[in-house]
C-alpha cells in the first residue's frame, strides 16, 4: 500500500467519523461547527476520489482544514468542560495526515 492510498483511507476515514458526529447530534443547523464539518465532510470526499495527480494536494488541504477545525471543536469543548476523545483523536489523525502529504510531496517534487 502507498502513501497516498493510506491518505486516502485516511480521509475516507475521517469523513465517516465527521458525518457520524454530525448524524449523532441530528443534523442540527443550530450548532456552531455544522457547516463548517460539512464543508470538510465535502472536501475530504473529493480530495479521497480525486485523480492521483491532484491527490497530494487536495489530501494535504484537506487534511490541514480538518486539523483547524478539529482543533478549535476541542477548544471549544474544553471550554464548557466536556472532553471528547474523538477529537483528539481527529487532530492526531488529522496532524498525521499532514505530516505524511508533506514528507510524500517534498520526498516527490523536482526543485
């Protein structure tokens, strides 16, 4: 298995964890992150079916947004006194994906 198709396991992972949350707490529009995790919801889709040569990229963007929001929904739960684990667990996951899009396209590129 390669880099990118564990990237895009990743993502697809990611999504289902996001949509999930979201189908928990019943779609509610109400809710501060509700369409901000259904723009990433999005994005992670598209960047986990996108053609190869566009992959690292949108897997890279995707996977930074995931991490900038799934670290403000931590903050915020920290704030009102709640720990959510899946969170944490998002940002790690998210940090990771990350880390490996830019070792993958810096290891790849012709500079």
């Amino acid at each position: 298995m390669n880099i990118i198709t564990l990237a895009r396991y990743g993502a697809i992972l990611a999504f289902l964890v996001t949509f999930g949350m979201l189908a928990s707490d019943g779609f509610r529009s109400d809710q501060l992150f509700f369409y901000p995790a259904l723009i990433l919801c999005g994005f992670l889709l598209i960047a986990a079916f996108s053609p190869k040569r566009f992959a690292p990229a949108l897997l890279l963007a995707s996977f930074s947004y995931a991490t900038s929001m799934y670290v403000a929904e931590t903050v915020l739960a920290s704030w009102e006194g709640r720990t959510l684990i899946a969170l944490i667990l998002g940002v790690l996951g998210s940090v990771f994906g990350m880390v490996l899009m830019v070792r993958y396209i810096m290891k790849n590129s012709k500079l």
